[in-house]
C-alpha cells in the first residue's frame, strides 16, 4: 500500500467518528501524492504524515456559565494547537452548537497550510465551543465568553497561540474574551486578534477575509482572460465573510444576487441591498426573512437554495459541506465558471471533483480565505511595533498576499503537471514550507 493510503487508512482508525477530520486530511494528502511518491523513503522513515497529521497538542474543558434566570449551563470548550513549526498557533474560535473535536480537528488541519500559504510566520490552531450564541443576551454572551477564557488563557499569549473569530465569534465576543485575558494574566498584548480599534485592532481585520476571497478571485479570473466586472454572483451565508465579500465583489462591478442563513435564503434579480443586508445582520442580528421589508421585490426561501440561481461565479461563505454534488451539476449546467471557496471547506470531495472536471475554476478556502487570518497575523505585527497602520496600507499589503497565494498556486500546479487545478497548487505550496520548517527543527 502507499504512504499516503497507509497514513489515510491509519487517520480515520486513529480518530473515529470525525468525518469532517478525515475528508480534511484525505484531500489534502490525495493532492500531494505527486510529491509525496517522490519523496517516500525519507517521509516515511521520519513519519512525516503521522507527525502532520497528529495535532502538537489538544485541550478540552468544561465551560460552565449562568443564564438571565440563574440557570447554570455547561458548554465544551476546545483548542487544538496542530502545527507550530513556522510560528506561533493561529486561528479562530467557533462558537456553534455543531462544534465537536473532530471540527476543531479538520479546521486546525486546514489552517496549518492556510497559514503557510500566507508567507507569514504563523503556525496553526483552532478552538472554540458547542455553544449557540443565538438569542442569548449580551449579559449571556458575556458570562460564557469570560468562562470560557478564564480556561483557555492558560494554554495561549501573543508569542505562544492566537485565537481570533469564526462562526459565532466577532468583535464583540473577541472584546469579553480580551477583558478576561487581561484581568487574570495582568497583561495587556496581543493575545486575540480581530480586536476593536480602540484596543488594539487593524483596520481591514474586520473586511479582510470577504475582501482578500474577492482579491483572490479576480486575480484568478484574469489569469484566465476574464474580467469579474459585470459578472453575477451567488453568495451562501450573511455573516462576517459574506457580508464582506459582497461588498468587494459589488465594488469590483459584479452583480450579487443571492445570500443565506441557517434558516432560509434570498434572491435579489436587482442586485443585494448591501445596507440592509448589514442593518439585518450585524446591527439586529436578525433572520433573513427581514430582507422582504427591506426589498418587496426580492424573494426568501426556506431552506436552502442558493446554487440553484444561474450564476457566473459562486462564492460558498456560510459552513462546511454546503455545496454537494448536485450543487456543482447545476451551477455547471447554468454556466458557472469560477466557484471560490470563502468557508472552510463548504464544497464536498464529490463537488470538487465534478467542478475540475468540468472546467471550472475552483479557488479552495485554505488559499481563498486566507485573507483573513493573514491580515490578523498583520495585527499581530502592529500590536508587537505598538503602531497602528493605515487603511490603505493593510489594504495594500492584503491585496498583496492575495496575489502572491494565487500565483505561488498556480505556479505549484503547473511544476507538478496539473496546471489550473489551485486545490492540488495550494496543498503542495503549504505542506512545502511546512516540511521544511519541520525538517530543519528536527523530529518533533
Ligand atoms: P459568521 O458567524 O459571521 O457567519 C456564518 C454564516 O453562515 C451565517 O449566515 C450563518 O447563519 C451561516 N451558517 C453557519 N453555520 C451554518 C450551518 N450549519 N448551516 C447553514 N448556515 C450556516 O461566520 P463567518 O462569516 O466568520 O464564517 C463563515 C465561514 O468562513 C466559516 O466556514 C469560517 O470557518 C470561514 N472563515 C472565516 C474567517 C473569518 O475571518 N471570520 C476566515 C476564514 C474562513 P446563521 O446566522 O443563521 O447561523
Ligand atoms: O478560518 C480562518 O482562517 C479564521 N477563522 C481566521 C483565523 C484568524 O486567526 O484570523
């Protein structure tokens, strides 16, 4: 048996029942057969892809926290500090009730090549909680999110591992986080990142992961002859990635017709109220079935529906495995000629696949998201100088790295034979620096 089938086999024995762990690890290594196959003895000798795979260190604790009524509530509280060979752990927190080990698991996984790809010195983690946020009060938010601290700011600090926000997790959840860091380490640095302004923050953090996925996608467009101006969009999600790469995709001159929530959707023909969409979102943290008041002429659907609307370009921003096989069969068959990933991955193996096969462009999150948390290891960099940058500078350098990603994976792809698959470019430019930084750290 191969090594990489070998170590497949071996992941999915090792950690059961975390499917989403084993796709995560399955797509990654599948890709990177070509160089694996021509480096097997030395990996294999070192156990290379049993150390990749095996995250450095795992905590799990208990988060206990009292509602508005004075009932008592005990949440799972997780972080998983994967790889720390390029530098400090870094990655969001999820606050969802569907978060289990195994999520924490796929998505510490992916951002350890996520954040190899940025050019940054920045290792990767995630954590986070089955905890819902939704309809809890701010009193609420605030007790579990200082409870949850009072745990994990045992295990982090601005040189160690560097949470920041995912589902779930904003501005307002990263301040009662901070304020609880600071008031049991009598500390104040750059422990979270996607900070307010006020204390500590970036500009950009807060556009960068929707903007960078908009920076990524044109700049793959044009590599191949097509301009987005003019296009039409189709957006799943409204949250903070959403939100954001709406905004620059409407800047850029697309169209965006469409976006989703856990309980329905919305088609705008005209083109998305981006005002209201925000109004409705990040200001009531309100259902999308608000959007009619707003629009009377735009439609909101139960359920999910977003890929059925004929698009050029899709953008998947909402959650993982959200976008099937059927779904790649009909944004093919309505024309679709790019989809990029703005969600960790929301598009199935199966999708995935159909969508290579049949020509479309396909940017994956661990490239196209990656705006995000590089412009949090930007952050990283202001806290440490104790400056502050520009707009326009963090605007520069996020475009930058954007750029940089799409080339250094499509340069990757053609070395090794695939040219314009960017899934197979991507996995092989982040695993490279990785091997090297672990090579040259000893076995570790
Ligand atoms: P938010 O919490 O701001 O928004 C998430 C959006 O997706 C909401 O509209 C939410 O709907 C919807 N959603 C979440 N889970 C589900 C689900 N199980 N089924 C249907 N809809 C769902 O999160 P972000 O925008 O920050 O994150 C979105 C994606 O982008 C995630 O995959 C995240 O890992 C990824 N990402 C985020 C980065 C960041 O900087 N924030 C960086 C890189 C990637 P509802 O409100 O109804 O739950
Ligand atoms: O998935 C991701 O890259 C994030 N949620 C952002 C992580 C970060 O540290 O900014």
């Amino acid at each position: 048996m191969s090594y990489v089938d070998e170590v497949i086999e071996a992941v999915v024995k090792k950690n059961p029942a975390e499917p989403e762990f084993h796709q995560a690890v399955k797509e990654v290594l599948e890709s990177l057969r070509v160089v694996i196959e021509a480096n097997e003895e030395k990996f294999r000798k070192d156990a290379l892809l049993e150390r990749l795979t095996e995250p450095e260190r795992v905590f799990q604790f208990r988060v206990p926290w009292v509602d508005d009524n004075g009932q008592v509530h005990v949440n799972k509280g997780y972080r998983v500090q994967f790889n720390g060979s390029i530098g400090p752990y870094k990655g969001g927190l999820r606050f969802h009730p569907s978060v289990n080990l195994g999520i924490i698991k796929f998505l510490g996984f992916e951002q350890v090549f996520k954040n190899s790809l940025t050019g940054l010195p920045i290792g990767g983690g995630k954590g986070g909680s089955d905890f819902d946020p939704k309809g809890k009060s701010d009193r609420e938010i605030m007790a579990f999110c200082q409870s949850f601290m009072t745990e994990l700011c045992k295990y982090i600090g601005a040189d160690t591992d560097v949470p920041a926000g995912d589902i779930g997790v904003g501005a307002r959840e990263i301040g009662y986080m901070f304020g609880q860091y600071k008031r049991i380490r009598s500390v104040y640095e750059g422990v979270l990142t996607g900070k307010g302004l006020s204390y500590g923050g970036s500009l950009v953090r807060t556009e960068a992961t929707g903007y960078g996925l908009l920076y990524f996608t044109k700049e793959m467009l044009a590599m191949n002859g097509v301009d987005i101006a003019g296009k039409t969009v189709a957006i799943s999600g409204a949250g903070n990635v959403a939100i954001y790469a709406a905004e620059k995709a409407m800047q850029m001159g697309a169209k965006v017709v469409t976006a989703s929530d856990s309980t329905g959707w919305i088609y705008d023909a005209e083109g998305i109220d981006l005002a209201a969409l925000k109004e409705i979102k990040e200001v009531k943290r309100a259902r999308l079935s608000e959007y009619k008041a707003y629009r009377p002429n735009a439609e909101y659907h139960e359920g999910k529906g977003v890929w059925s609307v004929k698009c050029d370009i899709a953008l998947p921003c909402a959650t993982q495995n959200e976008l099937h096989l059927e779904d790649a069969k009909t944004l093919v068959a309505n024309g679709c000629i790019a989809v990029a990933e703005g969600a960790n991955m929301p598009t199935t193996l199966e999708a995935t696949e159909y969508l290579l096969e049949n020509g479309v462009l396909f940017a994956p999150g661990k490239a196209s998201n990656a705006g995000g948390v590089a412009t949090s290891a930007l952050e990283m960099s202001q806290n440490s100088e104790r400056l502050s940058w520009t707009f326009e500078e963090v605007d520069e350098k996020l475009q930058n790295i954007m750029v940089n990603i799409c080339h250094n994976a499509a340069a990757a792809a053609e070395k090794y034979g695939v040219k314009g698959n960017y899934v197979v470019g991507a996995n092989i430019a982040g695993f490279e620096k990785v091997v090297d930084a672990m090579n040259a750290q000893g076995i570790c």
